[in-house]
C-alpha cells in the first residue's frame, strides 16, 4: 500500500510527468531505429501505445503500474526459489519504496520497462527450474521477455546465458530429467537468437546497421576519450581531431564525449555519425592502452559500491545541482520545487539558487515542447507540499549502495553455501543481476 500510495502523490505533485529528465525518445516514435543514442524498444511501447491515446498521462500512470507489477513478480519468483515468502521482500520493498526508481517511473524514461521486463523473464526462468517441460511454455516465455528487454536495453543480453545456465545446472541426476532441462536451456538460447536477429536485422533495413545497440562505438569512444594518448597509438584517418593533449586527469566524463556539443566528436561528427570510424579510433586507444582502459572501468564500476567516489560526470563545468547534497541532482524531487520558483531555500549565493532555478525552467519549457510534438499539449502543475514529501523522502529512504551491498553480500554467501538448487537461485537472481552493471561499464 505504502508504495500504490507513493506513486499517487507523485503524480499528484507532479502532473502529468517530470519535465527535468529525458533522453528524446519522443522524436523517434515514427521510426525508432533511427535513435543514435538508444535501442528502440521504448520508443517502440510509446508508438504502439499512441495508436490508442496522445494523452502523456497514459503511458505514466501505466507506468507507475509496470513498477507494482515488477515488485510483485520479484517478490513472487524469490519466494518460489527460496520458499519463504519474507525473502521475496528485500527486491519487491526496494522497486515499491525506492524513490528513485518512482521518478524514473514519472518521467519519460525507459527504466520502469526494463526492471519489467528483468522481473518477469526472472519469474518464467524460475517457472521453468520447476517445469521445463513443455518447453514452449515457460521456457520459451523466458527467452521472450529477456529478449524484449534487450530491445529496450542491451545490457540485459547477459541476462539469457545466465538463465540458459540456471537451467543447465539445475537438472535432475536421471537421463529424462537432464534430457528436459538441456532442451529447455536449448529453447532459452534459440528463441533468444531467433527474436534478436530479427530485432537486428530490422535495424538494419530501418535504422543505420546491423546490431543491437545504437552508436555502440560512440559509447566506446566515449570511454577511450577520458585516457586516450595519440602518440601511443595511430589514430585513423580522418580522427586525428579526437585526440586532446590535455592530461587524463583533467578531462570529464562519459556523458560529456558523447552529449556535449564542445566535445570533440559531436563538434566534429555530429551524434551518432561514423559510428565504425569511432569505434576503430576507441579499439586501438584501448589495445595500446589497456591498463588506462580497466582502470577507468574500474573507476566508474566502484561507483556503485561507493557513490562518494563516483566521478564527475556532468557536462558543465560547475554543476549547480549539487546544492542540494545526498541527491543524484537528475532525480531529484526537489527540482520540480527550483524550476517552479516555489521553494525557498537558504543557500550562501543566492546567484546560484536563481541560476538553477532559470536553468532547470529553460530545461522543462524546452523539454515539454519536444514531448508536445508527439503528445497532445499539456499543463504542468505542481503540488509544493507533495514535492516536499517526495524530497523528504528521497533523502531518508534512498537505497543506493546500501541495498547492492546487502544483495552483494547475500550472492557471495548464496554461492558459498547451501543446497544446488539455492545456488542455482542465487546465480540466476544474484549473478544475473550483477551482470546488468558490468553490461555498462
């Protein structure tokens, strides 16, 4: 109840979305192939849902649903591995109370599908441990769901061998037994392949090539921008103006090589343009650079374990959203208060509180044009004291690190002891699961 009740006051105080965090998937609803940033199965769900309805408040409110259903299909699916009904709540309590993931939710954002999708290809995978057979029915329904995830996010991709594993190591001592499970491992593997080639090849005919991802050697570049030495290495033809003589140490992060429009390949290239070029550059930065490479993996990977070390990843040079300390400042409830003018707040600089809230008012007028192109147009209204709660509560009841470390600490304990069958379960949920980080770093 607690969680149906904190989605209500969100799109209460906040009606009818967020206007301070999206990644323009709107633009793309007529052909989301063409996305340079991301897969285009969000962009994809919000097409087909227009064909019913324009109204924005449509594809919130299902999904703040999306959230309820994946809390119970975790709490579901643990309670079916573990056979306690309390085990199921340490997942299911952190999707419903994480307000976090309830702003993710309200705005724009592909998120609340993705963790969907993660908890219900989880539960069929779970379904199909007990029932492998027939394997067109659980088993297959576990490729499906992953697979549509992946079209969404291709971080889940690593999600499909792990629970084609799950389903190896899981069988029976008897011929008949291994034989059923081997087929249902099988089914996971190829309806996975068969719906992902199809996914690719589409991409190809509609979009700008053969693969999953979009722009992947952007991202690559990305990552190879923030260490890349070019005397170490020769660059290709034609991205010599990749290479920058300033030292490592002083240069942004990920999200400034591939947004910022003074970064040296959107100035140059333009979003999502030469792809392969960019790629070839990152590859043999990386190849001549390998010990930078997993160190600056290792940086943004640490990250999750100990936010106070994450690097500065934003792409101006002084970042006013960090007045407000303890919140991630791009889902932060608190500033639908700034761009508002409503709330009052006592700062050393009162510049710098008017200079974040014209920024962040800039950053919603110009956002909720974009989403009026596709949407019907619409009126935001705010409910101060509904923002104070939600703030409130993001500050006392923010997860974070915290529950990765209790689940982190539970996988290495699960893995180490206990019956095959719990270790089968703690590999599916635990290791799948941290799979999903390593996919994006």
């Amino acid at each position: 109840m607690t969680g149906a009740a904190l989605r209500v006051l969100a799109i209460i105080s906040w009606w009818p979305a967020t206007m301070t965090l999206g990644d323009n998937y709107e633009a793309y609803t007529s052909n989301p192939f063409e996305n340079p940033v991301h897969p285009g199965g969000y962009s994809l769900i919000m097409a087909a849902l227009g064909l019913v309805t324009r109204e924005i408040a449509a594809l919130i409110l299902l999904q703040h649903l999306t959230g309820i259903a994946s809390a119970l299909l975790l709490w579901a699916a643990t309670r079916r591995v573990t056979g306690s009904p309390w085990a199921g709540l340490l997942p299911g309590g952190i999707v419903l109370l994480d307000p976090d993931f309830i702003f993710l939710e309200h705005s724009i954002m592909s998120e609340s599908w993705i963790v969907l999708g993660i908890s219900a290809g989880l539960y069929a995978a779970v379904r199909a441990l007990d029932e492998p057979e027939p394997h067109w029915r659980w088993p297959l329904l576990t490729s499906v769901t992953l697979s549509l995830t992946v079209t969404i996010r291709t971080a889940a991709l690593f999600m499909i061998p792990v629970a084609s594993l799950a389903l190896l190591l899981y069988r029976p001592r008897s011929f008949a037994g291994r034989r059923a499970y081997r087929r249902a491992a099988l089914t996971v593997v190829g309806a996975s392949a068969a719906i992902l080639l199809a996914f690719a090849t589409t991409n190809t005919v509609l979009g700008e090539r053969f693969g999953l991802g979009a722009s992947p050697g952007w991202y690559l570049y990305a990552r190879a921008a923030q260490f890349a030495d070019c005397t170490r290495f020769t660059p290709p033809d034609g991205t010599e103006v990749l290479c920058e003589e300033r030292p490592a140490s002083e240069r942004p992060g990920t999200r400034y090589y591939v947004f910022d429009p003074t970064a040296p390949a959107p100035r140059f290239f333009g979003l999502g343009n030469q792809d392969d070029l960019l790629a070839r550059w990152a590859m043999r930065a990386i190849l001549a650079q390998p010990r930078d490479y997993l160190h600056n993996v290792w940086t943004y990977l640490r990250a999750y374990w100990f936010p106070d070390l994450r690097p500065n990843d934003s792409t101006l040079s002084t970042d006013p959203w960090q007045i407000e300390q303890g919140l991630d400042p791009q889902l932060a409830f608190t500033n639908g208060l700034y761009s508002s003018g409503l709330y009052q707040k006592r700062v050393t600089q009162r510049s710098v509180f008017r200079s974040l809230r014209d920024i962040l008012a800039f950053v919603e007028s110009l956002y909720q044009q974009s989403l009026e192109r596709f949407y019907n147009d619409f009126t935001v209204h705010k409910y101060v004291p509904g923002l104070e709660f939600l703030r409130h509560w993001q500050q006392v009841v923010r997860f974070g690190a915290s529950a990765l470390w209790i689940t982190t600490v539970l996988v290495a304990l699960g893995v180490a002891i206990g019956t095959r069958p719990s270790r089968v379960g703690v590999l599916l949920f635990g290791i799948g699961g941290l799979t999903l980080i390593l996919a994006r770093r």
